[in-house]
C-alpha cells in the first residue's frame, strides 16, 4: 500500500539554523532517502519550496481564484514529502519516523487514495 508522508515544519526554525546544520540536516534526509529506496519503501521524495512561493488554487462556480501563499496559516508548514510503499499503517509509521524532520517537526502518514480501484466518493 502507498503512504504520503508529509513533511512539516516550522521554516523560521530551520531558516535559523546555522549553514553547517541545515546542511547536515539535509544530507540526513538524502541519505534515509536512499536507505528507503534500496529497502524498496521510497517511491518519490521531494523538498519543496518555502511555504511563500505556493499558490492556492479554487475553482467556484466555473471562475478560477488564486490566492498567494498556503492556504492555511500554521505554525509548521509543508516543507516536504516521501511517497513510500509499505505493507501496513504500523510499517508505514516505523518509515517515516526515519525521517530526520520528525526531530523538529512533524510527519503526518496519509494512505493513498486509488481512485482508479475504488468508487471515488466512498470514504465521505
């Protein structure tokens, strides 16, 4: 089963960091990237952007809005994310708990949804 683990953090802490840190930090999360792809858990992970950069996106009623910056003002902000393969959510857990920015922040686990195997609607 496909898990998203989503990568939260709190950007002003991590842009307090000293370089040799953040760089460090980042290294650690290549490095458990690697690890994750040869246990073939890691399907894709990505770092995104500073949370200023994005876009929130709406369509109502066949008009199109755009607003900058996320969508919800939070104290942690997605900062990246791991799509994994594991068998269950406990497994799926043990994963990201790997994930260096667990220490700072948080990662949620969300199972993917596949709405090519299942009626979409289902779940609400």
């Amino acid at each position: 089963m496909k898990y998203l683990c989503l990568v939260c953090s709190e950007e002003k802490a991590l842009e307090a960091m000293p370089k040799s840190d953040f760089e460090s930090f980042s290294e650690e999360h290549v490095a458990v990237d690697e690890e994750l792809r040869k246990s073939g858990h890691s399907i894709v992970a990505e770092a995104l952007q500073p949370a200023h950069t994005a876009t929130t996106v709406r369509m109502r009623n066949g008009k199109l809005s755009t607003i900058d910056g996320p969508f919800a003002e939070t104290k942690e902000q997605l900062t990246g994310f791991y799509l994994i393969e594991a068998r269950d959510l406990n497994e799926a857990i043990r994963v990201a708990a790997r994930i260096p920015s667990a220490r700072v922040g948080c990662v949620e686990v969300r199972p993917i949804w596949d709405l090519r195997r299942h009626e979409p609607r289902a779940w609400l």
